[in-house]
C-alpha cells in the first residue's frame, strides 16, 4: 500500500485530498495542528497533532512516505484581521 503524508490535512484542501487518496487505495497520515479528537477516524488515516512551526516539531515525524503534500500555514495572525 502507498503512503502519503499530507500537512494541513484537516483544512478543506487537505480533506479533500485526503479522500481522494483513500479512493486510490493510499494510506494517509494527516498532520494538522487540529485535535484529531474533533474528526471522525477513518480506516487507513492515521492522525497526527503537530504544530508545524518548528522545525523540530516536523523532524519528530517519522514517516516512511512515497508522497508528501506540504498544504500546512501559519494563519492569519489576529492583529492583521
């Protein structure tokens, strides 16, 4: 089985892929800085809660991937709303 990891996985983008890649027969880890409690699990999906901002915090995943879909971002900070 092939495995893709996808960062921001829980944005409308990274669902979106996510299914698509299940579709395909893909396992997908999903890295999103969202509780994964709050998401309904799926076969196949495992979850990761990371905050991505750090360059040690991506370094503790450890993943042996055949694709990686980057779509994780800080935000808009809420002074520049």
């Amino acid at each position: 089985m092939r495995v893709a990891l996808i960062t921001g996985a829980l944005g409308f983008v990274g669902r979106n892929l996510t299914e698509k890649l299940l579709a395909k027969g893909y396992k997908v880890i999903a890295v999103d800085c969202i509780d994964p409690a709050l998401v309904q699990s799926k076969a196949n999906v495992e979850y990761i809660q990371s905050d991505l901002t750090s360059t040690e915090a991506f370094a503790s995943i450890e993943c042996k991937c055949d694709i990686m879909f980057h779509l994780a971002w800080a935000g808009v900070k809420p002074e520049a709303r």
